[in-house]
C-alpha cells in the first residue's frame, strides 16, 4: 500500500505559504530527491498555480544548478490538482481530478508504486480530518513570518504524533518526520 506523505514548508511561528521561508542549495536538492521518490503530488488550485514558477526556469535557466535540477524534478513528477474553478492545465505533467479528493486518494493508495505526495495546506488538513495521511514531513524555517496561512487551522480533533526522524539543513531548517499515532 502506497503512503500518502504532507511535505510542507512553514515557519518557527507556524506559518505555511511556499513563498515564505528560507530556500538554498541544500533545501532544493532535498526536494529534487524527494520527489525522485514519488509517483505524483496533489495541489490545490492556489499551490499548483505557484508552483507553475518553476516552468518558467526551465523556459530561463537559473545561475543555481539546484534551482534547475529541482524545475526538472517537478516538471517530471505528475501532479494531480484539486479545482472547482481550473478546468484546463497547461503543464503537461498536470491533471484535474475527476473525483473527489477522497476519492483519488483512497484509490491511489491500493495502487502499486511510489509514496503519493500532498504539497497545498487546504489538501493537507481535509486529508488529515479524513485519517489519510501516512506520515508529515514539516521543514521549518528559523524565521517568523508574522501572518499567513496556519497549517493546522480548522483541525477540532486531537492528534498524537510520533516522531521518527529528522534532517536539519545549514541554513537552520528543519524537516521533522511524523507518522500520526493511530487511535487504540
């Protein structure tokens, strides 16, 4: 059974907005291997239109290697996104769902293959509610951002985590790996 893994960026006061926090050379090529790992990522509307920047450095290279090397990487990875309001997308690695995000998800799991990753915070919480994350892996940047969007808004019921690894970067982040505690 495949995993389903939340891979987010947010900050120390627990911000998460994919233009905040603190990216280097080490930061994209964690993410270029990362996604080397996975058979697709799930978007929303909002983080799938972000992320689209990145056609545009393979279209105009960047001075960084790693900034390329990650463009590739999820040029590459296929990517499912969760719309009302897209119905056409232009990157060809790209889908709309035809189902519901339960739906995909739940279907996704009982393929064969690679872990399946969630990148877009409204995604990640309603999967969350649903039970239908495998495992959390939070990079946080040492810096507060001051307002945004919180990762865990609207959650009303308790989560036990546990922790099972970590990896922290030169530049001060960090990505903490949870696997949520299943109820007993």
């Amino acid at each position: 059974m495949r995993k389903i893994i939340a891979a987010l960026n947010m900050t120390i006061d627990g911000f998460c907005d994919h233009t905040a926090g603190i990216p280097d050379e080490n930061i994209h090529q964690h993410y270029t291997e990362l996604l080397g790992q996975g058979d697709a990522i799930l978007y929303g509307r909002t983080t799938y239109q972000l992320m689209e920047f990145w056609q545009t450095v393979l279209d105009n290279p960047s001075e960084e290697k790693s900034m390329n090397d990650f463009a590739m990487a999820i040029d590459k990875i296929p990517k499912i996104v969760f719309s009302r309001t897209i119905k056409n997308v232009e990157w060809k690695s790209a889908t709309i769902a035809k189902q519901n995000l339960k739906e995909v998800v739940l279907e996704l799991k009982q393929l064969p293959g690679k872990a399946i990753f969630v990148g877009s915070r409204s995604l990640i919480i309603q999967l969350m509610k649903l039970g239908l994350i495998d495992e959390f892996q939070l990079c946080i940047h040492p810096m507060v951002e001051g307002k945004g969007l919180p990762l865990f808004e609207n959650i009303n019921d308790r989560i036990i985590f546990k922790l099972v690894k970590n990896k922290i970067f030169t530049n001060g982040a960090i990505i903490l790996y949870y696997q949520p505690k299943k109820n007993s």
